[in-house]
C-alpha cells in the first residue's frame, strides 16, 4: 500500500515536471497555465482506499474556508469567539466544523459518563439524567440558526471589519436533535410557581441563564447532536441547550442543570453583559429575540466580481427570531429602490433562508443591500432607525440593513451610508 | 412462544418456527398496543448531590452560603487570586476586565461598564464568582472569601465601607446605584419597523460615511 502510494506520488512529480512534453499540448515555458484538458495525476493513478480517513476532511484545496477570530475583540482567545465563513457556504445548514464558536471559560472537553443534567427547584419530583437516558427519550430532530447577540456589535459606530465573515459570521444553522423540554418538565412535575427556568453548564464558565417558563415549553430542546452526529465539543458536547429565535447566550452548552424558580437570576451573562445600553444610560435587560436580519454573503469582500462583467447570482441568507423570513429585498443603490428576490426554500421559522437574485453586473459601481423582513411584519431596519431609538453604545442585536458597495473592478467593500 | 421453542431440534427449524411465531405474536401486540407515556426514566437526586451544583444566588437573596467577609480581607485575597488580571484596584491590566469605577460615564462616547457603575444587583457579583473566577481555576473560592473579596469590590466602588462584614442576611441588601436604569425588553414596541418602501426611499442623495479599509483593522491570513 506505502510503496504503491509512493510510487504514485514519485510518478505524479515526474509527470508534473514533464506534463507539456509527457502530454504533446500547446504552450510551453513558464507562462503556460494548467489545463484542464491536459492529462491529470488523478485522471491515472488510484487514489487512497476507504482506510486511510475513518472521519472525512474537506478537500485540501478548500483549507482556505476556515472558522476565522479577531484577535483584538478580546484579552483571550479562551474567552472569545470565532466566525462562521458565511461567503463559502451554500444552502442554509452549517456544516458542523465550521459552525461559530463562543466560549466564555476555553471549550470544554466533557466525558458524557461523568456527565448529568440535573433538574430541580420548584418541582414535585427532582431528577438526573445521563446522556443514555435521555437518548430513551421521545426526540425530534428540527432546524434552527443561532445567532450570538454581538453579531455585527463592532459596526455601530461605523463599517469596521472588512468581510461577511466578521461583520455576520457570528451565526450558524444546523438541524438538533433531542428531547423537547417540555417532555422533561412533565416529567419533574413544575410546581404552580415555576415561572422561570436558570439553565447552567458544567464548563469553567459555569454559564448560567434565566429562561421563562414560557418559552421553555414552547419550542426549547436539550439537544444532543447536530446535524445528524453528536455535538462537538465547542458546541456542548454531550448536551446543549435549544432555545429558538432567542440569543445564542441563552443556549447554555455542556448544560448539567435546570432549576425551576418564581423569579428570574440576574445572572452576570443578563445584567452586566447581553443588556443593550442606550444613549440616554438607560438599559434593556432580557432581550432575548433575534430580530429579522439578512447578509449578502456574493458579492462580498470575500467574493468580489473581479473584472468579471456579465450574469452573476446575488445570493445570501436572511433569518428571524420571531418566526419565518417571509420576503427579502435587494436595494443596488443604497436603499432608494428595491427588487424583490426569491427565496430559495425550505423556509423555515427560525431558521436560516437563503435569498437570490440573477443579476447582468456592466462594471458600475453599487451600493447593494439586503432588506428581509419576517411573518410577523417585522421590516429588518436601517442603521440609522437603529441607532435613532438606541444610540451607538448597545453592542448587541445589530440588525442594521447592511451595504456592500461593489467598485468598478468588482471589488467589494464594507461602507456605510447616510 | 416458548413452549414451541423447547421443542425445537435443529437450528433450521427453530428459524422456521421463530418467524412464524414472531408473526402469530405480532399481530397480538399491534391489536393490544396502547401508546406509553414516558415514565421511568431518570433517577432521583440525593439532597447532598443537588446542595453540591445549587450555588447560584439570586437578587433577594436565595442561594447565598452561610459565610461572612470584609473588604480588609478581600484585599489580600484579591491581590493573590485576582489583580494579576484585574489589577491591584480593580481597574483592569492590558485588556483584561475593569471591575471599579466608570461612575456617571454611562452616557459618553465610550462608556466604562463596571459593577459600581453598570451592574443592577449585587447578588450577581457573589454568583459570578463563586462559579467562574478565579478564570483558569473556577469554583476554588470558599463562601468567606467570595463575601470578602466581593466587599472588597464593593468597597473600591464606593458602595460599601471598607470596615462592613458583608455576609448571607445582609450581601442581598446592598442596593447598586445604577439597578433605576434597567428595564425590560421594549423593542415589539418601540422598534416596530413594518414599513417596505419600495421606490424613491431616499430623500436625500445617497453618501458613503465609511468605509471597512480605511480602518485597516480586518485579519488577514497569514
């Protein structure tokens, strides 16, 4: 097997260096490109069998689509958060390893033997469950994105960061599987004053989350795995908490316990972070929802137009908190006229949507923006609608309609507008 | 069903017999399935294994350990666990949190969002730290030296005195000057956007204010 690999390896180099004369084709020397209409390594020789990568990796020539970070956002890298390369995907589903991390204590490596959620508090029947008993348990499996409430925070006071990835990257899309909640508040019997749900995680962070009971029987799930495997470890693995539409704060990783209390926690993550400070000092507490939101991920920074005139697809995602994307707007001129595009489907509540639109780009310059707005009516606004009502100091649920402005080369950049 | 599997004599037949028998008892149990609800599952928790997760604290009180501690004793411990991050006073070394201070800065340019001038309850400051600081060595702080080194916290933000045993009965009483300026989540109301303009949304001409490269601040692979 070795030798036949090397021998394989040896030939390719010998081929590569000879392909021209090896091949009989056209140009020679330095400037001639590869073709793809030359005889390829791999179009002769056998690749790697079946036993060679037990868990499969991407392609070697797409190492460039990477969860990326900014260093300077925060004193540590252990507390800190890193960005989901949205211009690369397609669809809505984000593939598990390249789904946004945000750790407040490093990412925790949990051995699911010694791992239990505990349940308890205002209940007629405390219990524990491990990962085993609560795989027992009646599951769904359902699509929902999460969204980091700091999504596009560093843009308030202006274009800051050059890339979707870092202006939107701090949302992801997968499909959880597990038990609703619901199931285990039947189970633990909530007293009549239960009202309110504190989730907490065994990691260093001890992150801990006031719920309302609410929206705890609603639509929340301790979930398991995501999509379609088991959860990794920078996302909760073995169990993570569900909570659709609302922050992803609130979707307490490596959860080990639920108390039920009458009353909220105030807990540091709902007072002294994820509050929204306005101008005049004031502060809102437990806001929980995503509002409707949207990103043109082509063109972007990422993938400009280069030169390239002709047809291209404008393409991007749009997601609500509050339930489906129902439309999505494409302004090419800084928001004086729009055209509606078409969403691609599955439409989903609280789910990531994918929105396009065909376009004949002539080499002018445009201001291009995305405009969703969701089935409650909810019309995604405008950074200075935004700012009117919240000044430029809340660092949280940014949903400004964002701008491209796409130059005549096809390079694309983050601006702003008034 | 078993009795006919005593009486099996080779593995052929026992194959034979197993399907059908499976058959003949299948279609007894779909007439007699009644769908279960879901019981059994889980195992009830000891006092002594829930008293060992339950530390959190909440504004009035509940979940504050028995304990007890002073500022003057919260400075020493700060000065060893705390201040290679936080600084001697609180005020924050290189990046790393800043824990005093900000007062009355809330409305400028860059406010400073510290306990005294931003956290709503001191209740919060005993949960926090008890169960995540020190950073890189959590949940390794006794009841007395979270009482003690959140007074000492207290106490460099001018909320209490420096001399003032904080412990369970009292902690939760401390009022935080800033809790008025907190209020619930309002945006279904007052960021009710619903209007879609389709044409002619601009009345003034369209200008570019900023722009990402300018700031040149963007990672870039290496």
């Amino acid at each position: 097997m070795t030798s036949a690999l090397n021998r394989r390896r040896f030939l390719a180099a010998g081929a590569a260096s000879a392909g021209a004369v090896a091949t009989g084709t056209l140009t020679a020397g330095a400037a001639k490109a590869a073709s793809p209409f030359e005889m390829k390594e791999w179009n002769q020789y056998l690749g790697a069998g079946v036993d060679d990568e037990p868990y499969g990796t991407p392609s070697d020539y797409e190492a460039h689509v990477v969860r990326r970070n900014v260093p300077w956002l925060t004193a540590d890298s252990v507390s800190s958060i890193n960005f989901t390369p949205l211009a690369d995907l397609e669809g809505f589903i984000t593939p598990n390893g390249l789904h946004f991390e945000r750790h407040h204590g490093g990412r925790a490596i949990v051995d699911p033997a010694e791992h239990r959620l505990m349940i308890h508090g205002l209940v007629e029947k405390p219990l524990v469950f491990s990962l085993e008993d609560l795989k027992r348990l009646p599951s769904i499996s359902r699509f929902y994105f999460i969204e980091c409430a700091a999504n596009g925070g560093m843009e308030w006071r202006g274009a800051q960061l050059n890339g979707c990835q870092f202006t939107h990257g701090m949302v992801s899309c997968c499909q959880y599987t597990g038990v609703k909640l619901s199931t285990l508040m039947e189970m633990v019997g909530v007293k009549p004053n239960g009202k309110w749900v504190m989730a907490e995680g065994a990691d260093a962070a001890g992150m801990n989350r006031s719920i309302p009971m609410e929206k705890v029987m609603d639509d929340c799930m301790i979930a398991w795995a995501q999509n379609g495997e088991a959860l990794r470890p920078g996302q909760g693995y073995p169990m993570r908490l569900v909570v659709p539409g609302f922050e992803g704060n609130m979707w307490v990783k490596w959860i080990r316990r639920l108390e039920i209390g009458d009353l909220p926690w105030f807990a540091r993550e709902e007072t002294s972070k994820y509050t929204d400070l306005l101008a005049d000092g004031r502060a809102r507490m437990f806001t929980w929802v995503q509002d409707c939101n949207s990103v043109i991920t082509r063109p972007s920074p990422e993938k400009p137009w280069l030169d390239r005139k002709g047809f291209h697809m404008i393409s991007g995602l749009a997601w609500s908190g509050r339930g489906a994307v129902k439309g999505v707007d494409i302004s090419l001129d800084g928001g004086n006229s729009w055209i509606p595009a078409d969403l691609e489907g599955p439409v989903m509540p609280k789910c990531l949507t994918r929105f396009n639109l065909p376009f004949e780009w002539q080499g002018q310059e445009m201001l291009i923006q995305s405009r969703a707005y969701d089935d409650t009516g909810y019309v995604q606004p405008t950074f200075a609608q935004n700012r009117s009502v919240r000044g430029v100091n809340s660092i949280y649920h940014n949903n400004s309609i964002h701008t491209w402005h796409i130059k005549p080369d096809g390079k694309v950049e983050n601006v702003q507008l008034v | 069903m078993f009795s006919w599997c005593k009486m099996m004599k080779s593995q052929t037949i026992f194959a034979v017999a197993a399907l059908v028998g499976l058959g003949f008892v299948g279609t007894a149990l779909a007439q007699d399935y009644q769908r279960p609800s879901v019981s059994g599952i889980g195992s009830v928790p000891s006092e002594a294994q829930i008293a060992a997760w339950d530390i959190d604290v909440r504004p009035d009180g509940l979940g504050l350990p028995i304990g007890s501690g002073t500022a003057e004793l919260g400075e020493e411990i700060f000065a060893d666990r705390c201040a290679q991050c936080h600084g001697d006073f609180g005020e924050g070394v290189d990046r790393w949190p800043v824990l005093t201070g900000g007062q009355g800065s809330l409305t400028e340019h860059r406010p400073e969002k510290t306990i005294g001038s931003y956290w709503p309850y001191s209740s919060t400051l005993f949960d926090y730290i008890y169960r995540a600081m020190p950073y890189g060595e959590a949940k390794s702080l006794t009841p007395d030296e979270v009482y003690a080194i959140s007074a000492y916290l207290l106490a460099e933000n001018e909320i209490v005195e420096r001399d003032q045993v904080l412990n369970q009965d009292n902690f939760a009483q401390i009022k935080m000057p800033n809790q008025a300026n907190f209020f619930a989540d309002d945006r279904s109301k007052s960021e009710a956007y619903t209007e879609r303009c389709m044409t002619n949304c601009k009345t003034e001409p369209v200008t570019i204010v900023s722009a990402a490269p300018e700031l040149d601040v963007t990672p870039e692979d290496e």
